[in-house]
C-alpha cells in the first residue's frame, strides 16, 4: 500500500510546473519556472569575453551561478553578499548546474563568447536546483535564438535539452520531485539530470537517515527517468516545438 | 515650452506604479512593486533577536538590505556575493532604506524584535531605491500586521506613512519620477523621502552635469511633494485603507 | 530668541577654520584643514594610470578616499585594514568627496591621469566630511599646479571652487557647521556642497529625530549658502588668491 | 575484449591501497593513507565544543575539512589560505566527507563534542576524495578509541564501517578506482560511498564526455560494490580487526 | 675614512628627534613623534575589556596596530582598508611593536583591561617601526598615568623604559639610524629594541646585500647601544621626568 | 654546571635531523626535513612567470610560501583557508623564508622565472621556520639542477648554501636548536640563518622573559655558528656533494 505524499500526489506525480518565458526584459534569455510552490527566475547572459584560460581555442563557455533571495525559505537565510562569500551549498548548486547545462553544448559552435546562466531563487519549496536546471535550459535556448537572428552563430550549438527532478525515498517508497516537507523528512534525496537522448548526465543520491539499497537505487531512477521525460516535454511546449 | 520626455510623460506624471501584496509566501510582508519597467521585490522577516548594542533597551530595531539580480540590468553586473562585498553603491541605497523606514516606527512599541527588509530589484529602470522605499513601507505594515494579530504588541508602532520618489532636472526641465534614459542623461537627479504628514524624512540631490540653482531645487521640490502625495494614495489603496 | 549652541556660537558662526598647506611633503597636494577640533590630512596624489573603464577616452579622473585614525573618535573605532573591509559610512563619505570635487573639474583638461584624494581624521569633532571636501580643493589646486609647472597640461581644468559644511535643526533652530555634541543632539542634519558660483553640487539632509519642513530647510540652504561663501573666501587666502 | 588501462590493472583491479594508523603524534587518530600514487593524511581531532546550532541537544558532530598542498598536483596550485578562500571544489569535496562518515556514527552516543577530520592531500593521482573518506573512518575508529579508553563514552558511537571508491566507465568499458590519467580521459566519473552492510551512501556520477547509460550506471555499481567491500577488509586488516 | 652619509650625519647620529605629546585630544596618550622627516602619530586607548584567552586571569594586555597613510610614502600606496586585508609588512611590523611595549609592562598590575597603541605614519622616511615603538612607549605612560590618577591601578605597571632604533652597514661602514635613501642603499639592516637597563628586547638583522659578518654585527650593536641611550633620554625630558 | 634539557641533549647539541629528498613526485625539488619531531615538506616548483613588477628586467624571483597542518599542533588550529586569510605568524615566517633563500641565489642567472618554495608542517614540536629554511634549501637546489639538466640556464644561479637554526637562553643557560617543551619555556628565542661561509643572512632575537644582555647574545650566536656549519654538512650530504 502506497503511503500518503503529504501533497496527496501519487509517488510518481510531478508537482505543477509551469514555464514563464521573456520574464524580464534585459535578458537574452528570461524564464521564470515553477516547481510548485519553488519558483526561480533563470536569466541567460551573453557577453563577447572569454575565462584566461579559454582564450585562443575557438571555444565558448556556459557557466551558471545561483542565489536564493534572503526571504525565499521559510525563516530569513544571512544575504551571501553580506557575509562576504557564497556558502558550500551555493557553489555546490551552481557547479551542478553549469555542468549540466555545459552537457547540451557544443562549444565549438558556440563560439568565442560566455553565456552566464543566473538562476535565482524568488521562493523555495524543496527541488530548486532541479527547477533551475530544468528552466535554465529554456533561458539558454532563448540566448542562443537571439544568437542565431543576429547571425553570430552559423551552426546551432544545442546538441539537445536537458533537465532535472529529485527523486527519494519517503517513508520506505521511491517518489518523485520532492516538496520541502518530503526532503526534510526523507531517508534518501537523490537528484538526476538527463538528456532527451534518456543518457544520464548527473547522478547525486544521498542517504539522509539510513543507506539506501541497490533496488531502491533502481526505482528512484525509474521515477526519475518518468519525470524528465514529462518535464522535457514541458520545454518543448514552452518553446512552442510543439 | 516643456521638453518632450522620451516616455511621453509630462513633467509632473508619475510612471505606472503597481503594488502587489503577499508575492511569496514565507515572508511576514512581501510586496512587489513596479514604478515602471522598474520592479523590486520587498520582504519584511520578523526575527526575535536584536543587534548586540541595542539589547537590554526594550526597544526593536528595523533594517534593510538592497540587492540587484545580476541580470536586472542591460548589461550583466557581476554578483555582490561572487565578488565578495557589497559595493558602496548598494551600502549607501540600503542604509538609506533602513533610515526611511525607521522614521515611521515607534521603536519602543515594537519591542525587543528585528524587522529586515529585504529589497531586491528584479528588473532595474531607473528609480530603483525609490521603488524599494515605498514597497517597503507595505511590506512593513503588512509584518507589523502579523504582530499585531498575533497579540505580540500592545500598540501599532507605525506612526505614517512613508514614500519616496525622484526628481531631476532633464534638458533644462525638472521632471518627476526619472526612468533609467532620463536618469542617465539628466542634469541633476534627487531622491526625495517624506512622510504622510508632508515632512521631509531625507533629500538627496546631487549635480550630475552642471550645478544646480536654487529655483531648480525649489521646482524639484514641489514636484516631489506632488510626486509623494501620489505615492501615498497608491499604498493606502493596495493597504485596502480606503 | 535664539537657542544657545554648546559651543557658544551663533546660529550662523563657522567654528574657528584654519587650512595649512604642504602639510606633508611626499604629496603633489597636502593640505591639513581644521574645523574646530575636526582635524582633516587631505592629500593629492598624482599617478598617470587610468580606471579600466576611461582608457582610450583622452579624460582624467578625480577620486577620493576616506579613512578615519582609530582613536580619531572619543571611544577607540576598529580599524577598517583590520576588520578587512571599508564600511557603509565610509564608503558613502568618500564617494560624496569624490563626485563633490570631480563637479570642479575638467575631465578632458586634466588627461589621462588620476588624481586620489586621500581624507584622513586625525582627530573628529563632527564635520569630518564638510571638512574633508573644502580641505580636498586646495590639495587638488595644488597637485594641479604641480602639473601646470610641470607643463603637462595645455589648460587649468580648475573649472571653480567648491566647499561644503553641514547645517542642521538644533533644539528648533537652524544652526550653521555643527560639532559633534550638536550633531549627536540635532533633530536634521544636512551637508550642502556648492560652488563659487552659488550653484548646489550635493545637497544631503536627514530627519535624525522628526521630519523636517520646507521651511525649515530653505533657513537650512540659507545658512549653508552663506557659510560656504566664507569658507571659499578662507580657501582663497589660503591659496593666496587673495 | 577489455581495453587496456594505463596502469595496466584489469578493469576491476583497485590500485596498491596502503593504510598507515599514528603517522603523526598529536592528533587523537592520524592516518596515511595511498591509493597508488595518491597520498591523504587524515586526522581525526576532538574537541569539546559544539556547533552553535548543537548546544543543548545533548549530540555531537563530526566534520571535515579538505586540503590539497600546493605542489601535491603536476602543476602548483594555488594555495586557498593565500587566496583567501576555499574553492568550490573543495567545499564540495569537504561535504561529502562530512556527510560520508556522519553516516556511520550514532551522534547521540558520541556526546557533545567535536570530531573533525582534516584530509591533506600531500600526493595527488585521481581519487583524492575517496581515499580520504577511506582513510578518515579509519582515523575515526582511533579517535573514538580514545575516548572510550578515556571512559568518556558509555557506548561505541561507531555503527558500522564506510569507505569509497571511484568507479568511471574508461574509453566504453566500466573501471574500477580511476589514476589521474584515466580519470582525465574518461567519459563518465563516478564517487560511491558504502558501508559495510552493503548500503549506499553517497552516489555521484558525472558524464564528463557524453552522457551514460543505465547498462553502463550498473556495471559501475557493480564495480564499486566489489571495490569497496575490498577496501573494508583493508580498514579492517589495518585496524587489528582481523 | 668614514663614508659620506646622504644626510651629512656622522655615523653615530641620530636625526633629529622631537617627540610631541597630547597631540590629540581624545585618546588616552597621544604622541607625534619624529625621527627626522619620519612621523608617526601613537595613541595608546584604554579599554575595559580582554581578548577571549585571557579572561579570569586577573591580567591585562597591550596590544597594536600600524597602519601608514597612503601618500605618507614618496609615491601613493594602495589603502589596506580598500584592498581588504592587512599585508605582510603591517602585521610583522604591529607585532614587534606589540612584543617591545608588553616587555615594559607588569600585565598583573595592569588589571583586566587592553592598552591598544595605534601607531600610523603620518610621513614615512625610514624607521618608521623604531619611532613607533619609541613614541608609542610615551604613550603608553601617559595612559597608564591616566588610570593611575583614576585610581584604577594600585601599582604602576611600567617596568622600565622601551625604545627603539635601526642600524646599518650603509657603503661599508655601520651607521645609526638610517633615513629612507640610506636604508633603500645599504647591505644590512638591523631594528633593535632595548630597555633603560640596557637589556635586548628585539634585535632584528637582514642581509639585504651580501650577508654581514660577526664584527659588522658587533659594531651595529654598539652604535644602537648608543643611539637608545639617547633616545630614552629624549623620551625622560618629553615626560618631564628629568 | 650545565642545566638539564628536558630532551636530555647537551647545550651545543641539534636534533636529530633528517633529510629525504623526492618525497612526492610531482615538484621540482621536494624534501622531507625532520628535526626532531618537527616535519616538514618543502617543494621548490618552477614556473614560467614573473611578478608584474620585475618584468623585462631580465631576472627570475625566489619566494616562499608556509603552512600549517590543522593538526600539526597539540591542540588543532584553525585552517586558514577556512578563515579566510593568512595570520600575522605565517606572514613573518613565509617572508622570512623568502628572504633566506633569494640571498644565495642569482636572479640574473636564474632567468625570467619564479621559484616558489612551498614549507608544510606535517607536524611541529619546535624549530618550525628554521628547519623550513634548511629544507627549502635542499628542494631549491634540485629544483635548480632540473633548470640545468634542461640545459634552460647558462649559469648555475646557487651562490652557497642557507642554514638555520634557532638558539634560546634556557633557565639560563644558551641552548642550541629548541623543541617545543624548551621554546615554551625559555627565556629569549632567536633564529638565525646562515651562508657556508659563515656570514649572518638573518638574525632575529626576541626576549620571552627578561630582556638579555650582550653576552648572552654572543653566546648564542656561538651556538648559533656551530650548529649551522653542522646543518649545512647535513645538507650537502644529502645532496652527495660528499
């Protein structure tokens, strides 16, 4: 018998995503994406400067930073920029991110130039890194379109979308894209990024209470495969691909 | 004859000015508001703790801090929690906020807690500190509230109402409520904050091109009050204060 | 009738202001200025580098710093180098200094070099800022005639004077240049920056205790438009312009 | 046909592991550690202190901190004290140690105090990370002994063993424990942490080249779960424990 | 044949040495002391508090900090605040000045509290450290007369006199006290620090050229030998001592 | 009659001191100095850079850089990484090192490169920075004969070897080469460095207890004299200079 999701969903139902482009106006690329109640505003940046290390190859880069507005949980987090450095979780999360969107890139083709994925989080609610994942890869699309009307790029350097969701282990039973109070009260947090390709490109599972065995490990990656699949058939509706 | 500002607007008009109650939901008072293309999240957190030189005085303490998401502007600023440190621009707006906001409160009836509010700007026009003064004050009422239902004060501390707005001089003209094009090539530009009882709380004008004369300053005056009285109305209206 | 100031003062008397030139003898401009017992070393240093964003451009830049001597204050003050960061107040002050003296100058005429104005307490009494500002003039008179000597420059980009002192409401009435125990006491404190020619460059005035009134702050500029006419006057003789 | 492996190890062949308890004399547990050519000292330091955050739960803490010195890599890294703070690969790094070897400890047993482990890499060849969590719980275990010799514990906090290994999948054939060489040239990288009931405690797989597959995330596992129980009968061995 | 020095002096010769006390008016004691062009302005700030490690160990301590002003130097120096850390130099430099004066001090009669003596050159040519520690001892006795007329203090704490001087082997020959364009040429270069009873509180040699021999050593120790004798004696007439 | 050190070792006498080179692989020179229980590893690394302010000058640079393991120490001590910043201590200890070993170096010879010498203690009972500058020598010296074997240097740019020791007045009597129990206890505490032809690079005195007297010193440098010349047998033979 299946337990009870504190959000009454079924253990392999996403929470209602929703996928808001142009979102700013600045931006090459604005989105705001909704994991339920965990909302992040992802921009995509453009700037014509390479990384030192970089320079000379014919090569771009695609890096990510990520933030979360002091009031965005449920007590006041200290402001990273007060304090004077971003925390361990912050570059954590950041890192995860710039690899996972640096895996659906040819940089090559991307030529000589950065683009800066900030995905920031306006209101947290559990998932916001897989929420950033998932609606950065629009805001990155976005970019590079403005990219290709410009006519800077002569070959698209998308090679395929990517996204995120967590998956854990809840009262003994896998499910799917953990809310705040299933996260904290989990015995296993596992988050996956995959491609449309249905490769995986980033494997992260922690055992929060006891170890996780090799069968759970297996049905958290079938959930988790279910729900990208969904959640990268949101990207292409909100990008109009139909 | 007036100069034809690039908005449209005559020289007295106030941009469009929305405020939006109760934007997320963690915050005792969250408060979007827009001036325009200008738009600034304020959160006010009610936090039982108080800043070591003021324990033991009964009194409470209200404080803010500013933050832009890197991308709220045209070009990318890098972000303040990657470089390190606030910038100066960013300790000045906030220390002016925090000022503000402590001229409509009565301390003592506050009592031994913190309020902090929290103003990021979303997407910057020009106007930004104006716009977080007056969400902020919203924002404020709207966590002074929640004390206030929770039987945590035995008086209301907020005694008026507070707004701000800018003023410049653009081509010879003062105007009201500059956006960023006006703003970047003005004259002077002053931020003005008053309360509702029609005094001064701060002025600050400075001479971008040439100095300013008396009579200018007059002139941006007046439009402030008119600006300001406005701005007021606008809170009541969204406070539901009739 | 008039209040009676702590100081002995009239309401509109300047406390005792002495300006010592070459104060020290390394600097191109070095300048000991003295409000009372507010006792300022403003420097000018000449360095033929340029800011990152101002190369290539054929225009100079004037800027300033602000420090205070930890036992400046009547109780020891942690020394910035120490705690590893310039704080809010400083930041704000030297970035008024700076704006305050570039408004006097002539970017194109001076080329490309940098001008650093260095503002150091030896000793506060109230003022430190107003002080810094008209003791900063004649350093930077100075370093600009070191250049004129040096025949560097084709033109003097001394474009006018400028000089600052503070006013404020003490126990309801308007007082000129105040010192520390009626800065600590006033209701609104303003600093007022301004030309030879009449004209405002910086006008900064704060509601300490209650909101202050238009009319109030038109006796306010009154008394800050006639106690700058002195101070530029004291910087004429001290520069023996007679 | 297998490929063949730099090292000339077969695919699931783990490096030479050497395990060196009391390498230096201060610390409660002081382990050296080699997985081949890479090299950690771990040591395990208790403190009687605790984490704000602990104070009054009755509970202790364990943590890590990871270092690399300077010239431990081909080329001289950047010393982080020099820099002024840690990069994020090392806090990354400094977490899951943390987390790994919290996983094995009853902190309620262990009372209120502090076990920190310092993993210094001294000689670095692919597998830093896992050499150090392997390396630390043996540190621990000595630790721990301390103490209970001490007769500071009433009951063993330790609940059982944990060690880690890499696993990569090397020019398309799944490999166990990458050296640097291989770790730089393959397609997917792998951390699992286990304990020695066979459960997982931290998994992290990255698709460095493209992407891989559940056929391929499986072969890994079943590497790492031969690995790692290997490394546990090294612990073990090292430890007397027959 | 005794070489020229620069300054005219014969090798035995100090500068001329003027040391000014109550140079400011807050602090506790407060001297400008000058070495010829070199001026350093001590303040010593008594504060009724103790860093964490001494508490409940009924003693005091003294403590300092140097800072130079950035154009105290013949071209501008970076500020340490605006950089956002002490440098190597400064902390060396504040530590032997901290180490000298804690020689001259009983910290059990001194009672629970910190002296901090604040030593910042004012104008910097060559041996700013010596004259720090050698007015920052003036200082130090005035504070402590301060807490004796207090009756804070049952004992006078002071145990001796402390000063200080630089020697050198400038074109081959020792010489005493060297100025900026002598130090920046000479082979050696030695700072010792003595007391009234002719005893060695720091003696610190630095081959800048070629390494200096036993009896270059000996001959430098007998020129600083004189040169503190002299300047403890400057130091007794400035304290009125006789 | 003699004291009796608590190692039981006569006044004149050193530790035992051991040398091993190529401890790790990957630097330069690496060495493992031992003396006593003091360990430390010194790497040399070469790189092809300069400092900005000696390009085109033609000659290469020698600095050094020192740490602390956490736990090198009895009790642990924090890492600096961790706070953010490198302590006054390692400051003076890095630049002493520095300045150790640039004197028997030619920097006209060594060409436009950087030799970093990176001094870690694995674990510390005494004589830190003096066994630092020892071993640093050794590393030096390999890392040089690898320039040379690269046929990258026309002239061998080492000019003679560097020793160091420390010497301390203990209860009394002048000791040679202090360990941790002796240093604590002592009365004054001076490190000396040395060349092979017996001229004095570095002499820095500091009195603990009571100052010292001119004889003492002497003998201390006696001691000093003796147990260099035996540090530098030490050191050739380990280099097989035989």
């Amino acid at each position: 018998m299946p337990v009870s999701r504190p959000s009454g969903r079924t253990s392999d139902q996403l929470r209602q995503v929703t996928i808001e482009r142009h979102y700013t106006r600045h931006a090459e690329g604005s989105v705001l994406i909704a994991f339920g109640d965990t909302r992040v505003l992802c921009t995509a940046s453009i700037e014509d400067r390479l990384p030192p290390w970089l320079r000379g190859k014919g090569e771009g880069w695609v890096t990510a930073e990520y933030g979360m507005l002091p009031r965005a949980t449920s007590t006041r987090t200290q402001r990273e920029a007060t304090r004077g450095s971003q925390g361990g979780r912050t570059m954590e999360i950041q890192r995860l991110i710039g690899r996972s969107l640096r895996a659906c890139i040819d940089r090559q083709s991307l030529g000589e130039r950065v683009i800066t994925l900030d995905c920031d989080v306006i209101q947290a609610d559990g998932g916001t890194r897989t929420a950033a994942i998932t609606g950065a890869y629009v805001a990155l699309v976005d970019a590079v379109n403005v990219l290709m009307k410009r006519e800077n790029l002569r070959r698209n350097p998308i090679m395929g979308a990517v996204a995120a969701v967590s998956v854990g282990v809840y009262q003994g039973e896998p499910v799917l894209d953990l809310d705040y109070s299933e996260d904290a009260n989990c015995d296993t947090d596992m988050n996956v990024v995959m491609n449309d390709g249905g490769g995986f490109i980033e494997v992260q599972g922690t055992a929060e209470g006891h170890a996780f065995r090799r069968g759970e490990m297996d049905a958290m990656l079938d959930l988790a495969e279910k729900g990208i699949a969904e959640l990268i058939g949101l990207q292409r509706a909100a990008l109009d691909l139909g």
